[in-house]
C-alpha cells in the first residue's frame, strides 16, 4: 500500500493544485489525509466530484467524517462549468466578511465530457486564478485521471495550475501560464460549424422579430417546441445585451450536429472581463448570468474587437 500523503498545514492564501491520479488507492491515499487534516483543523470542506468519486471518498473517509464533508454533485453542477466559479466564491464568503481557511476538491474534468464541454471546463479551471482573492485562504485540489485523460488535457492542466501532484510527489509547473493563460483562452476562436447555418442580422429596429425567427429554426433544427422556446428566449436575452454593450447591430447564426442543437450570437462590442456571466449581477442588464443558469452549455469568447456567444442545447 503506498503511504499517505502529509498535507501542509500552513495556508495562509489561495492554493490551486492539480491531482494526476492513476488509480482508485492513488486518488483516495492523496485526498482522505487532506480532508481529514482539514476537518481536524476545523476548516470546511467542500467536495465536488463525480458520483463515482463521491462514492470513494465517503467510502474511505467513513463516519462520522464523510458527514462533516459538504459533497456537492459535480456532474450536475459543472454540466455548464459557468456555474462552477459562482459556488467556490458563495463557500469561501464569510457573513462577516473575514477570512477563514477551507479547503476543496473540485473535479471539472472527467472522461467522456463533449469537446465544447471540456474546452469551457480548461477555460474554467484557469480562470479561477484570478477569480479567486489571492488571499482567500482557500486550498484547492482538482483531480485529474492521469490513466484515461487525453494527453494535451493533461497538458493544460499544467498550464492552469501552479502546482502539480503527481504519485505523492509536488512539483511547480514549468507551463504555468497565469492571467496570460486565461487571456489567451478567452480571446481565442470556437470551432466552425461544420454543416449549414442560418440566421440574420439584427438591430433595435428589428429585434422584436427575433424570438419568433429563432422559435422556428430551432425546432427545425430537432428541439422540441418547448425547448426551442427557451433557447430562443436566451437568444434574445443575449441579443440585447449586445445593443446594450453598444452594438449597433447583432448576427445570429443557428445550426446542429451530431451532439447539440447551436445557436450563435455575435457582435463588435468587446467584454474586457473574463468573468462576465459568472459573477451574481449587480443590475437587471447582465443577461449572460441568467442564461448561464438556464442553458446545458454557454461558450463566450471575446477578442479583436469582437464577442462570440453560444449556446448549445444537447440532444
């Protein structure tokens, strides 16, 4: 049996580590003694994994530990990892304000996941190093399964995590990118589509015939009626968010694969800050925010003077 990782109890900021596991005693030698250590300590911790993994953990953990661990279902909580930064921020907030060490297994990334799914949960994980205080005295670990992970997704896990931990062993990454790295993911480009599209070009003159044109494609596209109504609800939500940001006008472009029905909302108003859309908003304007709460996937990307929304509703 391979001996247990020490946890370091000194946590005086924000850690953000990536566990790359081989096997079940591997993920489990590594994560009990850090959860252990840290309700010994008295810090709250906060689990979110895949069903699978949730079932380890309380196993090895056992009683009257595992009921002290908030487990947090990841697979219906990151099913749109929008939703993922918005819940590390409401467990580490204090009602006072203060600081208090906590500790968290966060898990975004499993086997099986759609492209668009595993490309928004890489944008995820490396905007967390900015979205999180840097002295938030959360700890952080997100395991990743070394054993059936592609290897470039193993790859950018070195590049959205400082520190690495691999057979017991911590090491810095040498790939780290930082705010850089996020940068460099939120401005980059989506995948065309791959069959036809349709759409149009809208403006405050012609918005209110939005809904109705969006309605209508999206349940040719192979969405129920009741399903195309709220992706063509989200649509319009988005599309006057573009006018509000200053757009003078909005494409819209609709089309389906294999996985998902797509739609696209696209303008020349640019959105400076990565974390729109995961923070709870301070006005009634911050449509992308309600959208990410309704929807099965949200991609935004935003760079070179323009903004490329998209939703996509799985078949």
């Amino acid at each position: 049996m391979r001996s247990r990782r020490v946890p370091q109890r000194s946590q005086q900021s924000y850690r953000h580590e990536a566990l790359l596991w081989h096997d079940r005693e591997d993920f489990t030698d590594t994560l009990v003694p850090f959860v252990d250590e840290g309700l010994e300590l008295g810090e709250p911790v906060l689990v979110a994994v895949t069903n699978e993994h949730t079932h380890w953990l309380r196993a090895a953990l056992g009683e009257p530990a595992a009921e002290q661990v908030r487990f947090v279902d990841m697979e219906r909580l990151g099913s749109n990892p929008a939703r993922i930064i918005p819940a590390w921020r409401d467990f580490v907030a204090t009602p006072d304000g203060e600081s208090r060490p906590s500790r968290g297994i966060g898990e975004p990334i499993w086997p099986g996941r759609h492209d668009e799914e595993l490309a928004e949960c890489q944008l995820h994980e490396a905007i967390l190093n900015v979205a999180i205080d840097p002295a938030a005295p959360l700890w952080l670990i997100c395991p990743y399964d070394a054993e059936t992970l592609p290897a470039p997704v193993i790859e950018e896990a070195h590049r959205s995590h400082p520190v690495i931990v691999d057979a017991g062993e911590y090491r810095g990454s040498g790939t780290y990118g930082g705010r850089a790295h996020v940068e460099e993911l939120f401005s980059g480009s989506l995948s065309e589509p791959g069959g036809r599209t349709r759409g149009g070009v809208y403006t405050a003159d012609s918005m209110h015939r939005l809904v109705g044109y969006a309605k209508l494609e999206l349940y040719v596209a192979g969405l129920s009626a009741d399903r195309a109504a709220r992706m063509a609800a989200a649509t319009e939500v988005l599309a006057r968010g573009s006018l509000r940001r200053g757009s003078t006008s909005v494409a819209i472009r609709i089309w389906s694969d294999a996985d998902a029905v797509i739609c696209e909302v696209s303008d020349d108003a640019p959105v400076d800050d990565p974390l729109h859309g995961r923070t709870v908003p301070t006005d009634a304007h911050d449509g992308l925010w309600q959208v990410n709460q309704d929807c099965d996937l949200v991609q935004l990307r935003s760079g070179n003077g323009s903004t490329v929304i998209r939703i996509l509703s799985w078949r």
